[in-house]
C-alpha cells in the first residue's frame, strides 16, 4: 500500500484519487482553493443557479465506469442524467435554423434534410460515415491507452479518410477540417456546423486537423447529457465517492513545491512550509505550474512536449424575468455571420466583433427562484489577457437574442465571467481551457504523457494525456490508476 499524494481536485485527479483508493492506497488531495471540482463550479445569487464551467456532459460511459470500479452505487444513483435532446440547435449565419436529435445518426441526417436540404443530409451523413472510421482508429490510442512510446506514428498518421480533391492539376486531401468543410461539405452551414466543434475548443479550423472530425462524431453517436442541478452535481458525487473510499482532502493547501529522494517524487511542500512524505505524486495541474514546483524540465527529448497553448472563455450568466418556454432546445449554437473574421481576431488574441456563442437553458427547476424565472447561460471563446470584457459581453448577449426572443426585455442582470476568472478557479495559466488529443499535425495536438522524467511523479487532467474535455479529463484518472497500479506494461482500460 502506497502513500499518494495528489495535487489539485479537478475532475481527473478526483477520478484518479477513487481509483487509486480502491485499490488499497491511501490517498491525500491538496486543493489550493477552498472546494472541489476544478472547472466544474456553480455560481448562486438571488435563486438563481449557474454551472462556470461546462454545462453538459458528453461520453456519460466513463463517468458510469467510474463509479461501477469505485462503489456499490451506480453513477445513475448518486446524480441524475437526463439525455439534452435535442442534443443540440444551431441558428446559423443566414437565419436557417437545425435541431439535431440525440444519439441518432439516421436522426441527424434527417434533421438536416428536412431543414438544408437533400444534397446537404448526403453530404453530412457521407461525412459521419467517415468520421466513424477516424474515431474507430483513434480511440484506443488517444483516449484508452497511455501514450505510445512511438508516438510519432500518430503525429503523422491521419486517421480521418479524406476523399481525394481535385485542385487544378493536383489531387489532395483534406489535411484540416477546414479543408474536410470546403471540400467535402460545401455548404456553409454544414461547414459552420463541423467547425463549430472544433471552436468550441478554441481551436482554429484552419490549422486543426482533420482528425478533428472526431469530435462531432461523438456527439452524434454517444449522446449528451444534462446533470440535474448542474454539473456541479457530478463533482459533488464524485466528491463523496472519494469520501466513501477514505481519500482525505486538504482545502487551501496550495502545493508549491514537489519533494525528490533518490531520484524520484517523494511527496510535497506546502505553501505554509509543511512538508508531506509521499511514496507518489499525481499531479492535476498545467505543465508551467508544475514544472515550478519541480524546478526542472519534465519531458525529454523525443518526447510529446506539454502542451501550454489554449483559448479561454468568456461565460456571461443571465438571471431573466418569465418562464422558460417549452419545447425550449437546452443548447443553441448561434454562429457568427463573418467566420473568417472571428477567426482572424481570435488568432491575432482578440475579441470578436460578431462572436459564435452557446447559450444554454437547461429545464432545472434547481436553478431558478420559480418558474415564473429562467437562468441562462452564453458562452464564447476568449483569448487569455484580451481588454474589453464587459463590451465583448454586450456582444455576446446581442448573438444570443437571435436564439431567445425578447432576451433584453427579461433581462433581469447578468454577470461576467472572464478567462481571469477561469484562471483563478483552475490555476490554468491565462484561464486557458486544454482541448482533447488529436492525432496527426506532426504530434501538436497530442498532450504530454501521463508519466514523467521524474519517478513516482504522474500527471492527470485535460494537460496531459488524452487531453481535455470531461471524458479525457475521467480517462486520464483511468489511465494513471492503471499505470500506478499494474506498472508500466498497463495497456489501457478496457
């Protein structure tokens, strides 16, 4: 039995600390903030509740993996999930409006017909056929598995089978989903529809690859969800899980540095000057942190290097006066009418004049005063350190209009969350928000491994491997349980 100490309380460390737990260690969580969950906070004021961070949740089978490995009680048990559906509504840049159901490939293919068109359904379905065959190459690898030692194979493997362009005299593929919506899609709103995904990252299509086709591909295949109360909610439960397996926390214990003995990681010191032994370390924290608290490079030559680069989010919560109506879709996607542009400003690190923005208006009955109210939510991507806050929100709050009628009138107040914000509640440097591993691009999308130069010292969470978003995040604990427990031979979960 191991004594593990694990820095950080976000989602991948809270699923590694059960895990670990589980399998006989004891375990001890150092949280520099005063509460658990990471990203995954909510924000209360005047009865009205809102989640800070992501809002649904995609991939709900690593989370229910999770708690069949660590308890009695199923994950239905301790939240309640109710499917988003439609999973999904887009008001796109020339006023044509599509609702995608849940979970339902034939669905969504006839959602599109009936809405853009014969031509456009075939061209999308065309596409998610393809896209099913990227994800069937690419899930083990970067999702499943800890990181190849030969990890170049998929830095230049591309996964996604692009169909063959002919430019002039030359015939290509798409290398960047960009390419795959020109060439492949065509029409502007399937286009907007496939980039959006990769935007919601802070990913840039122009330069994302193709691979990226992932991404809508699980949506469509796996399902969103919704946490009844928020979630917050699944922090919560994740939270009490690790109680139950007698994982003990520590709450304004900020980590500054980490302890070495004999070559490897043997525990930490705190910022009070308390120094706690350790036989491992599992990190959740950025790479620029954590190499502070090791003072010293963490990956070596021929090694995926850690990635530090990553867009932010500006979240504006809106408190409105009169009910929520129904049939009210939980989440719209209202796209900016100039992509081109967004996309020059966010790259250039500036604030869109005409942003892409979520809104969402989940049914929750937990969130609001009464029913005579309704909380709301719009998100939009935001480069770290960019001035004009509160005028990028009035923006934001005119492209969501577009999707709720009447939206200025019921305004009752709103509150601005900025990548500052994000920064202070996750310790991500800038607030940046890590985007999932994606093969090809010469390995820039993959994330660092969850092992390191130093032994005993682990990493877990959206930057290291498979990289962010709420499935990566409970993959990552999967893996580093995986690793810590069956050595270095553990070939993934199963």
């Amino acid at each position: 039995m191991a004594r593990i100490a694990v820095i950080g309380a976000g989602a991948g460390a809270l699923a590694a600390a059960a895990r670990l737990a589980v399998a006989g260690h004891r375990v001890a969580v150092y949280e520099r903030t005063e509460t658990y969950g990471g990203a995954l906070r909510r924000r209360e004021r005047d009865g009205f509740a809102f989640d800070t961070g992501p809002g649904l949740l995609p991939l709900p089978a690593v989370y229910r993996d999770l708690f069949v490995k660590t308890g009695r009680e199923p994950l239905e048990e301790c939240v309640e999930l109710v499917q988003a559906d439609p999973s999904s509504h887009h008001v796109f840049a020339d006023g044509t409006e599509v609702s995608l159901p849940n979970a339902s490939r034939a669905g969504v293919v006839s959602a599109v017909e009936e809405a853009l068109g014969a031509d456009a359904a075939r061209r999308w379905g065309d596409f998610l056929v393809r896209a099913r065959e990227a994800w069937d190459r690419a899930r083990r690898p970067l999702l499943e598995e800890p990181l190849w030692p030969n990890w170049e194979v998929l830095a230049g493997r591309e996964p996604y089978p692009a169909v063959p362009h002919r430019r002039l005299l030359r015939v290509r593929q798409a290398a960047t989903l960009a390419e795959v919506g020109e060439w492949e899609l065509r029409d502007p709103r399937l286009r907007a529809l496939l980039e959006s995904h990769a935007l919601a990252f802070g990913l840039d299509p122009r330069t994302t690859p193709a691979s990226a086709a992932v991404l809508p591909y699980m949506e469509h295949a796996f399902g969103t969800w919704y946490v009844r109360g928020g979630l917050r909610e699944l922090a919560r439960a994740m939270y009490e899980r690790c109680l139950a397996r007698r994982v003990e926390f520590r709450f304004g214990a900020e980590v500054t540095a980490v302890r070495e003995k004999d070559g490897r990681a043997a525990g930490v010191e705190l910022a009070d000057g308390t120094a706690v032994e350790a036989d491992l370390v599992v990190a959740g924290v950025g790479p620029g942190p954590l190499e502070r608290m090791c003072g010293t490079r963490l990956r070596g030559e021929g090694e995926v290097p850690a990635r530090r680069d990553g867009a932010s989010r500006t979240t504006v919560l809106l408190a409105l006066r009169g009910a929520r109506p129904e049939s009210t879709p939980h989440r719209t996607v209202v796209h900016t009418r100039d992509r081109a542009a967004e996309l020059d400003a966010l790259s250039g690190g500036g604030l869109p004049s005409e942003p892409t923005v979520t809104v969402l208006r989940p049914d929750d009955p937990a969130l609001v005063p009464d029913a005579g109210h309704e909380a709301v939510t719009v998100t939009a991507v935001a480069p770290p350190g960019a001035d004009g806050a509160e005028e990028f929100a009035e923006r934001m709050i005119t492209a969501a209009a577009r999707a709720v009628p009447d939206l200025r009138d019921r305004l009752l107040w709103h509150e601005v969350r900025t990548p500052e914000d994000v920064e202070r509640e996750t310790g991500a440097e800038g607030g940046a928000v890590p985007a999932p591993a994606l093969a090809a691009a010469d390995g820039r999308f993959l994330h660092a491994s969850n092992t390191t130069r130093l032994p005993g010292l682990f990493t877990v969470g959206g930057w290291s491997h498979p990289g962010g978003g709420l499935p990566h995040a409970g993959m990552s604990g999967a893996l580093v349980a995986g690793l810590v427990v069956e050595g270095p031979d553990f070939r993934g979960s199963q």
